[in-house]
C-alpha cells in the first residue's frame, strides 16, 4: 500500500469462513479492518480474528446485523472499501426461506450497500456473491459447456425447485446491482463455486463439513460440484479492490469434479485412509439435476488469480480438519 495514510475497509460478516481469511489477508497488507460480527462478545466468533497478525494494531470490531436498518453505518464511515460478504449459507430445507434466506441476503445487501452511499470515502464495493446466481438460465447444462460471467441464474426456476439459497443469492445480487447502478456504487462481485479449503475460525462451515462427510461415511449429495480453494476467493476479493480496472462480475472455479472423483483423489493423498462405505443422499445441493459444466477461468486469471491446485486444496483442507479436532485419521 503506497502514501502515509493508512487505507480503512470494512469485511461484513467477518466470523464466517471466508471472511476469516479476508480478513486476515488484508491485515496482511497493511489495512485497517473495521469487521461486523453479529455477536463480538463470542469468543467464537472473535477469537480467531483477535490473534491474527496485525489484529492488535488495525483490526475493529463492530456489532451489526444484516437486518437492522442502519447498523452498518457507523463502520461504513472512512472506509475505502466495503466487502460484504454476510449471508446465511444453508443448503438443507427450511420451512421458512424468506425469513431464514431471502431477507437476510436481499435486504442485508441493501441495507449495507444504503450505508456505502451515504459515505463518500467508498470508493467501491466487493460483494460475495456465488455461482448460485450465475449458473442456473435454463440454458442446458452439459460437460461441454462453459458457463461465463454473462450467465445468470433465473430466480423463476431457483423458486420452482425450491433453491431457497440459490434464490437467496441471486436476488440479492441482482438487488445489489440495480441498486449500485441507480446510486452510481462501483460494485465488483465475485462469484465463487463450492468453497474449500483450510478453516481459520473454530467451528466447521457447511462446504468444508462436507469434505469431513465424506470422509467419515455420512451421506453426501452424488453431485458433480465446482471447487474453489478459499484462499483463492479471499485474494480475488482483494484484487476486486486494489486493481483499478476490476468490473462486474468474476466466477471463481479450480477445478469441477464428480464426488467420486473428490474421493479417489483424497485416498491418493492418504493411501491407508480407510473411507467407510457411504450411503449417498439423492439431494443435489445446488441444481435439482447433476449436470456435469465448466466454468471460465478467464476473466478471473486477468484479475491475477493464480488458482491454488486442486490436490493441494484438498489436502490443506483435510490436514486443517485433523488440526482443528474435526478428523481423527
Ligand atoms: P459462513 O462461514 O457461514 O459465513 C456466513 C457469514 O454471514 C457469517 O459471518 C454469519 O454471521 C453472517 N451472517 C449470516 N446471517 C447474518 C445476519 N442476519 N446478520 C449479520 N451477519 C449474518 O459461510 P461462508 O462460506 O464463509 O460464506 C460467506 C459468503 O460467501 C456468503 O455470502 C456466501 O453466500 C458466500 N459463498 C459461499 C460459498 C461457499 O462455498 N462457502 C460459495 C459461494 C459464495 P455469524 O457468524 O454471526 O453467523
């Protein structure tokens, strides 16, 4: 970071998994960080982030929820930069998506993009958005297709099969993006698939406990799945930022994969790992079907992502699990 002045930004949902590692990377370089937690008295929540490097010094946390009109404000104020990245992440059902889903993520992204336009010191917003709204058109899905940033998801379908997080996600992206042109907000999205990769917080997150699923014999949808090391995404947030030609949208995906293949690869790694017998659960996580597609890699290499192999990811993610009390193998 060039100047004597000291460049603030704001991480929403800073606890999560992500976040985590956005959060520590841009400590890394030299940021102030002012981070949102919903809860800043939960050890859990806050511990991780505490002890990272240079949290002493530039890292301040801020109580606020994604539902409360304004509580965004106060941490908005003198940042650079805005990365929201807080949003419920559930996959299973839920008897009520609007309240659970839908609200958190569409009137959350506005709420927070509300108190980015009140402060002029914003000068952009990187929004972590997902290939949930990207890739379901209604365009047939087939492994020669290559789905692009122009692609996206079609709110329609995600409610007639009942996609509450796919919908969740593509409806707050396209509020953001309406909003953003109609108040002149320089938004970037980045558009990560399945997000795997070492955990920093304490607890386990939804797409990293379906890597311990599978080695521990729980059911685990037979889907083919798009990974993304979670490093990958934390850097791709950062250059969304400080790379000034950085525009629309980046779909962030290493490497597509059967969960066949997925296992093959994990017992290559861990040769005497003996993977317990699985019953497969029949519900796909994202798509009511399993297409097997690509997805570019094209517009998120210009912004310099150098994507983390796939083996290595896998392998980080595993040896974090070990580490973490979460794999005893
Ligand atoms: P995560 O660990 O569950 O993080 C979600 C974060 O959102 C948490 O910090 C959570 O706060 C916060 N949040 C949820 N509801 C909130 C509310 N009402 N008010 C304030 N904060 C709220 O999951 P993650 O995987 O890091 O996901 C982070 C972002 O990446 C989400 O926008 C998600 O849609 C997106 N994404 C994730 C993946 C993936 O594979 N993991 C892929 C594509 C996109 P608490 O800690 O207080 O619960």
């Amino acid at each position: 970071m060039s100047g004597a002045r000291k460049v603030a930004v704001c991480v929403t949902g800073a606890s999560g998994y992500i976040a985590s590692w956005l959060v520590k990377l841009l400590l890394g370089r030299g940021y102030i960080v002012k981070a949102t937690v919903r809860d800043p008295n939960d050890p859990k929540k806050t511990e991780h982030l505490l002890s990272l490097d240079g949290a002493k010094e530039r890292l301040h946390l801020f109580k606020a929820d994604l539902l409360d009109e304004g509580s965004f404000d106060s941490v908005v104020d003198g940042c650079d930069c805005v990365f929201h990245t807080a949003s419920p992440v559930l996959f299973s059902s839920t008897s009520d998506p609007q309240a659970e889903l839908i609200d958190p993520a569409v009137k959350g992204t506005l709420n927070v993009l509300k108190s980015c336009k009140k402060f002029p010191t914003v000068k952009r917003v990187v929004l972590t958005s997902s290939m949930a709204s990207v890739m379901m058109n209604g365009k047939p899905l087939t492994p020669d297709v290559v789905v692009d940033e122009t692609w996206y998801s079609d709110p329609l379908i995600a409610e007639k099969h009942k996609l509450w997080y796919l919908l969740s996600k593509t409806l707050a992206e396209e509020a953001a993006w309406k909003f953003a042109e109609g108040n002149g907000i320089d938004l970037v999205s980045i558009n990560p698939g399945f997000v795997i990769g070492p955990l920093l917080q304490p607890t386990i997150n939804l797409t990293v406990e379906m890597i311990q699923n599978l080695i521990t014999g729980k059911a685990v949808p037979a889907s083919n799945y798009r990974l993304i090391d979670v490093r990958d995404v934390a850097l791709a947030h950062i250059q969304a930022f400080e790379v000034p030609s950085a525009t629309g949208r980046y779909c962030l995906v290493s490497h597509a994969a059967h969960i066949s293949e997925v296992l093959e690869i994990i017992q290559q790694l861990y040769p005497t790992l003996h993977i317990p017998e699985r019953c497969e659960d029949d519900n796909p996580l994202l798509l009511p079907s399993d297409p097997q597609f690509q997805v570019s890699k094209e517009k998120a290499k210009a912004l310099g992502i150098g994507f983390y192999p796939f083996e290595v990811t896998l392998k980080d993610t595993i040896e974090s699990l070990k580490e973490k009390g979460f794999l005893n193998i």
